[in-house]
C-alpha cells in the first residue's frame, strides 16, 4: 500500500513495519499568521526567559513596514495584553516615549474551528487557528506608519493560521 505524506510516497517504511513520524502540532511560538484583506503576517518567535512576557512576535505589513509585537499578561484577571510598538527609542524609555511609540494595545483573542473563542496562549502551547485584535486597524490607520513612506494597506482584527516556521 501507498501512503502520500507531505508528497512523498512511504510505501517502503509502512511495509518495512517502520513507525511514520507524527507531524506535530505548531506551538505558538513558531506560528506564523496572515490577514487575507492586507497580505499582512503575524510570525511569532520564542520569547526566551522572560518574567514578563509570554510571547514575542512581529507584524509585516506593507511596504515592508514592521511592527515589533510582545504579549504580558496582567493580574487580577488574567488577560493577554498585547502591543505592537513602531521605532520605538533603545534603552531606558519614558512611559511617554513608550505611549508615542504603540500604536496597538489590546487582548489577544482565539478562535478556532467551531468558532469558540479563548485567550491567546503562552509559548509551548499547540498555535491556535485565528488571532482576533480587537480595533487593530483602526488604531494603526491613526499611527505614524501609516500613510507616506510607511503602509498603505490597513489589516483587518482577525488574522487566521497559514503555517509554521522551521
């Protein structure tokens, strides 16, 4: 018997009576989504040992402006508070020089396939089917990369799964 997996034939290895390797679910941290009305991706990337922050990702937009993305979750009731920041100055930054530099923040939402919507999840976590940022077009239409030099295209709130990194 014949089997395709990933368009190669594995006849041989299921005859043999060798175990197939399963493909593994995508952790978050290696997801990368898309926003089908802009052509604008979200790649997340892992974190590393942050007290704080629970993931780390970019948005590409076009023009190929990028924004750099981080998530904390904040007490109290626990939500994924997310923010996309836009040349933001190096170093020690005022609350000020940080407020003029985020264009978005927001909860982080999920959905998947029935449409059951969650909160965005920590590294290590299987990569959830659709990102939901609440008001995110809007809020980046208002900011300094848009127009000009900078992007053109306004991504819709919701981002779905288009693949993951190697």
């Amino acid at each position: 018997m014949t089997i395709r997996l990933g368009g190669l034939l594995v006849s041989l290895a299921v005859g043999l009576g060798w175990p197939l390797a399963a493909h593994a679910a995508c952790p978050i941290e290696l997801a990368v989504y898309g926003d089908s009305q802009s052509g604008s991706e979200i790649d997340f990337t892992p974190t590393g040992t942050s007290a704080t922050v629970t993931n780390t990702f970019r948005m590409i937009l076009d023009n190929n402006v990028v924004l750099n993305g981080i998530v904390m979750w904040n007490e109290g009731v626990a939500r994924p508070n997310g923010a996309l920041m836009y040349k933001c100055p190096e170093g020690d930054s005022t609350g000020a020089e940080l407020a003029a530099c985020t264009p978005w923040h927001d909860v982080i939402y999920t959905s998947d396939d029935k449409g059951s919507i969650g909160l965005l999840p920590a590294q290590g976590v299987e990569a959830p089917k659709t990102l939901i940022l609440p008001d995110l077009g809007p809020a980046l239409r208002q900011s300094s990369a848009y127009g000009g030099s900078g992007f053109s295209k306004v991504p819709w709130d919701v981002f779905t799964l288009r693949g993951c990194q190697e």
